[in-house]
C-alpha cells in the first residue's frame, strides 16, 4: 500500500520521477480495488504501516500518506 500511495503521491505532484519540475499540468492517479472476497474493514485491519492512513466508510477504503509522516 506504501508504495501505491507513493505513486499515487507523485504523479500528484508537479514533478518529474527524478523529483524535478516537470512544467507540465498534474496528473492525479488515484488505484481501485474490487473487494469480493473480503470486506472493505477485513482488508484494512491487515494494513499495518505507520506511513499511512488508513479509513473505512461504508464500502470504501480510503489509503493515503500520511502527510505529518512524509511532509513534516
């Protein structure tokens, strides 16, 4: 999941994989996944790093950087 969240992360961003500014529009990426076997709070509570923040609302699972972790 870290390492979704940190693609995701940088394509967010205005730079280029070597973290240079790229002077191009941001694209967002965002990843989906369909849970059929499992719910959506079974497959969260298996998430144990500390990089990210991890929350459930209804059918949805919602993983992201944890910001005060990545950018203090």
């Amino acid at each position: 999941m870290t390492m979704l969240c940190l693609a995701a992360d940088r394509a967010n961003t205005d730079v280029d994989p070597d973290g240079e500014p790229r002077g191009m529009p941001v694209v967002i990426e965002y990843f989906n996944f369909l849970l059929d076997q499992v719910s959506a709070e079974e497959f969260a509570a298996e998430i144990k790093d500390p990089d990210v923040v991890v929350s459930v609302e209804g059918d949805f699972l919602t993983v992201a950087l944890d910001l005060a972790v990545w950018r203090p």
